[in-house]
C-alpha cells in the first residue's frame, strides 16, 4: 500500500496536514451529480486514502448535492482526530445538473448548516468561499458581502477557518481585510501557470495553495514532453505532473481527486517521486 510521506507538511489555518490529500468530488454520479455508480467503492476509497495517511479531504455540499458527504461521514465517522476536511459553499446545483451562483445570506447559512449535517460534524475545519462571478475562472469583482455572511458564521462557531476559491489577487486581498484566509484553491498545473506570482507570495503569508486540474488544459505537444519525463522515471503522467507540484513551493496542498482505489495508490506514490534537474528543467519549459 503507497503512503503519504510523514514528514511532508504544511499548516492549514491551525492544523498540520500531509501535503498530498484526496479530492472526494469523483465520488458522487457522473457530472459531480447523483449517486455513485458502486456505492461500496467509494466508501473503500475514502477508507483506504485514510489508512495510507491521507488526512486532508477536500468536499462540497453541491457534490451530488449532498451525495459525497454523505459518502464521506458513512465511509470515515467517527473521523480521526487529525484528520481535516475542508469543504466549499457558494455554489448550488440545478435539477438538470447546473451549477448555479447561490451567495446569499440565507443561501450561504442553509449550505453551511447542509455540510454540518451530512458529514455529521459540530463544526466545519476549513470552509472555502467558491466565488461564481464566471463558474470556470477567476473573475474580478467583489466578494465582501458573502464573504461577510462566512465571517459571521465563522464568529458563531460554526466554522473554524476561511478559504477562497476561483479567485483573483484583488479578491484574496479584499479577503484578508475581512478575515484570516487560510486557504486559496485555483486552477493551476504544469501548463496553466497564471498564479506563479500569487503562490509564491502567499507562501510567505503562510497561506496554502490547493491547485484543481493537476492535469488539465495541456496541449499535445505539452502532454508528449510530460509523458516522455514520465516514460524516462517508469512513472505515470499523473504522478511527474503531482510530484513537479509538490517541489514547485512548500504551501503547495494537493487534493487529486479518483474514484479508484488502483489510481488512488498510483497518486499516492507520486509523493515518493524524485525528479532530476533534468525533469525539472523540461517540465518547467512546458507553460512557454
């Protein structure tokens, strides 16, 4: 069984947690909608991610909805005691799938009070705000006053700490006149490199960077240099694209998300991965 390297570590607000993490948002049907093809499947996942050490997982209500964490609390409750889940409102889904903006006060308390419910916790660890002003990237505007309805749930108890999600420079720096952001989760990997700069700047802060897409938007000739790196270590695409993560900064947190137990292993290993100056040097090339 492929473990989580011990010794791999960063803080998330006031937890330490290992740096490669599971992404449970494959849990739930296709699309991130309904129910799961193999229901026992996914409570072996999330039961074997723990057992090699993973103690980071990384949810939303409007998976499913509510399908993945309920998943989550019949796979792992009663959770471990280091075990972190971080979860993200600001989003609901529509009967046919959508995925629909939903940041208003009562939306954002009634989604906080879902994922309290069906993971069965008192208290969420880590609740990103997901801004929707463009459902696929980073759009500029302000996100103050949902973001203060999270500040409010925060100051009652219900929340520990605050992350944001798709979001932009301005926005983070908006968020941290309203509270302490623990967090930023974007898209980011080998070939769409835009928030360089932001990663490098929030791991002086101390702030975690949890990247979505590890592998996607490349192009073929992007994919060729990455698989032929792959191909020279005897690894997967997959693992040199999470490993080149994990040694691009030290807050770098990685949620790879499968509903394999095979592939969970495979991503797991990619911890153990050592890549050459050499490998570093090509796959570095692969954004230009």
């Amino acid at each position: 069984m492929s473990s989580v390297n011990e010794s791999d570590t960063f803080k998330l607000g006031d937890r330490t947690v290992k740096r490669l993490g599971y992404g449970a948002m494959q849990l739930a049907g296709r699309g991130v909608f309904g129910p799961p093809k193999d229901h026992d499947a996914a409570l072996a996942i999330l039961r074997e991610a723990v057992a090699s050490g993973v103690n980071h997982i990384d949810t939303a209500d409007f998976y499913g909805p509510h399908v993945t964490n309920q998943i989550i609390r019949e796979a792992l409750a009663p959770y471990r005691g280091d075990l972190v889940i971080v979860t993200k409102i600001g989003a609901r889904r529509g009967e046919d799938g959508s995925w629909i903006p939903a940041f208003s006060r009562e939306e954002l308390t009634q989604a906080v009070h879902d994922n309290l419910r069906n993971l069965g916790l008192d208290v969420l660890d880590v609740v990103n705000l997901r801004s929707m002003l463009d459902v696929h990237h980073p759009a500029e505007g302000s996100l103050e006053g949902p973001l203060t309805v999270l500040a409010d749930l925060q100051r009652k108890g219900l929340v520990r700490h605050i992350g944001l999600s798709n979001v932009t420079p301005a926005q983070i720096a908006e968020g941290r006149r309203i509270c302490q952001i623990a967090c930023v989760q974007n898209y980011y990997n080998l070939a769409h490199r835009a928030d360089d700069a932001l990663i490098d700047d929030l791991a002086l802060q101390g702030i975690a960077y949890v990247p979505f897409f590890p592998l996607g938007g490349f192009t073929p000739l992007q994919s060729s240099t990455l698989s032929d790196v792959a191909g020279r270590l005897g690894a997967t695409p997959m693992q040199v694209a999470l490993a080149w993560l994990l040694r691009r900064a030290p807050n770098i947190l990685l949620i790879p998300g499968t509903s394999s137990v095979a592939h969970l292993r495979e991503n797991l290993a990619a911890g153990q991965l050592t890549l050459s100056p050499q490998a570093l040097a090509e796959l570095g090339g692969i954004a230009s």
